[in-house]
C-alpha cells in the first residue's frame, strides 16, 4: 500500500504516464508479483487522469468545443488553411483526428484533408491554422487537465490554445496564448465516428491489392490513414466519388492527358491538388478541345463538371 500510495501522488502531482510508472518500477526493484500490482495500478490511474482530460480518452476522432463560447473547432473550407471556431454542424472540417507523437505529446490533424495544427509562430496571439503535415515540433501539442476536469491543449512552445476574448462569434480566428487556464482556455472533447477503415464511404470500391504499397509509376499510393489515394509530390488526383473517394487517377505536374482512359471518362466526383500543383486546365472532349474550365483548388464535388472531362493539363 505504500507503494500505491506513493505512485497516486506521483500520478496526482504530475500526470504520471504508464511508462513513467514502469520505469519507477524498474529503478526501485521489488518481486515480480509486486512490480504487476503497480504497473496495474499505475495503468488504471493514468487512464482515469486521461479520461478526466475533458472527455479525452486516447487517439481518435474528436468534435474540440471551447467552453466558454459553447463554438467549435473548425477548418476553413475556403482556404483548407485558418482554424475559426464556429456552430457545431457535424461536418468532416470540425472532426479532429489526435495522433501519439513522441513524448507524450499528440498530433492533431483536420479529418477533411489531413493537415495539422499549429501555432502561426510561437508567441501570443499567434494565429492556429493547418498545414501539410510533417511532424515538426510545431504540430505537436499537450493535452491536460484544466479546472474541473476541462481539457487545456497547449503546444510544444508552451502556450495553450485560446478563443480571443472568450467571443462566441462565428468565424473567430482562434491563436495560442500565455496559458492562465480561464474558461476561454478550456475545451471539451467529444469522441466522434471516423478514423477506420469501417467508416470509410468507399469500402470495398477501391483495389485493395493496392493498398500498403509505395507509390504507382504515376505517384498515387494509398494513405491508410487518410483511407483515400493520394500523389507523392506535385500533381493531381481525380476521385470517382465526391469528397476525395473511390478509385482515383493521379497525374504530375507539367503532365498533359489528351485523352481520360476509358474506365475513369465521364465519371469524376472530385480533384484533389497536391504540392505546387496550382491549376488544372480542364477541357471538355479530348485532345484539349471544347469548353475550358480551372480547378484551382480542391475541389470536394464536380458536379456535373465531372461528366464533362475529356483532357486535362496539371500546371
């Protein structure tokens, strides 16, 4: 008991993790049968702390609202880059999927196109946004207790997260801040659907045979965690189905298709660019004939833009 006792205090004092626990373990040696009753009872207490982290329960999906504006998190579908807060409206750019990173810190990437979240730059009101994810310090964060059990999400710079003013306004541009852990400082974390292969719209569409290979001769490979295909490096990527699903053709930049190949002509539900890719100059019969249009950005749904490409060039 008196060894418990002393791993609550440490757990209590300092969020202990289990390896924090294992490690006590193993620098202060005891019989096997005890070092299991700690570990045991380290586990527990790390996975209660987590769970009182304002209803953070491990990796996942997650809806993140601020407590005191009622808003939450959200990605700007308009340039897929500012992080706002907003009315929760259940939509794929206010899903969060929270990764490990070293260290007991965690990523924390947008579900709509997989970019992290970082500080602008390290220093107060720094605005949040999402870029392309690489793991760097700045897209890792901490996420722990605040008063009353609420979740404060604090960067590797150590600045926390927080809504300017505690506004409750719409389209509020969020930034990191010295951390005094007020309401406008606290969120909660609402575990969601998403993130497996069992939530993917696309199950069973796609070539499995593919999946988990490097990238074709064209650059497409498929993201497991994404659960879509994707291009390694500058270029495009048509999807058979809106939001970036289904079966996909992928080209590089500087490539010209005069022709679609016949199992992809006329049936195109979204385009998705990737690195310096910046135009798509699409045409529609083949040979770059016919009525012109430019894909620009991503582009979630064609429309009927879709049915309508018979040659493309990638700028």
């Amino acid at each position: 008991m008196k060894r418990f006792g002393k791993i609550l205090d440490l757990n209590h004092k300092a969020q202990t993790s289990l390896s924090s626990v294992v490690r006590l373990c193993r620098e202060q040696p005891t019989s096997i049968v005890e070092n299991v009753r700690n570990v045991t009872a380290g586990f527990f207490l790390a996975a209660v702390l987590v769970e009182a982290q304002g209803g953070f329960n491990g990796p996942g999906r997650y809806e993140i609202a601020n407590l005191k504006s009622s808003k939450v998190l959200d990605l700007d579908r308009n340039d897929q880059t500012t992080v706002i807060q907003f009315s929760p409206r259940s939509t794929d750019n206010q899903r969060w999927d929270i990764e490990p990173a070293d260290g007991g810190f965690w990523f924390i990437r947008n579900s709509m196109n997989g970019k992290a979240l970082q500080p602008a730059r390290n220093s107060n009101g720094a605005e949040l946004v999402c870029a392309r994810f690489d793991r760097s310090p700045d897209q890792q964060w901490r996420i722990q207790p605040g008063k009353d059990g609420n979740a404060l999400i604090i960067s590797r710079g150590g600045r926390t997260m927080d809504v300017p003013d505690g506004s409750s306004r719409d389209g509020l541009h969020l930034q990191i801040y010295d951390l005094n852990g007020d309401s406008n400082q606290r969120f909660l974390l609402r575990r969601v659907a998403g993130g497996s292969d069992r939530d993917r719209p696309d199950r069973g569409r796609t070539d499995d045979r593919d999946h988990g290979r490097g990238p074709d001769e064209t650059g497409r490979y498929w993201d497991d965690r994404e659960q879509a295909w994707k291009l390694e490096g500058d270029g495009v990527c048509f999807y058979r189905e809106r939001g970036f699903r289904g079966d996909a053709f992928c080209t590089r930049i500087g490539v010209e298709i005069g022709e679609v190949i016949p199992q992809f002509r006329g049936s195109f539900g979204s385009a998705r660019l990737f690195g310096r890719a910046q135009v798509v100059e699409v045409y529609e019969e083949r040979n770059f004939r016919g009525e012109r249009f430019r894909i620009t950005r991503d582009t979630r749904d064609l429309d009927r833009m879709g049915s309508r490409i018979g040659s493309f060039r990638v700028n």
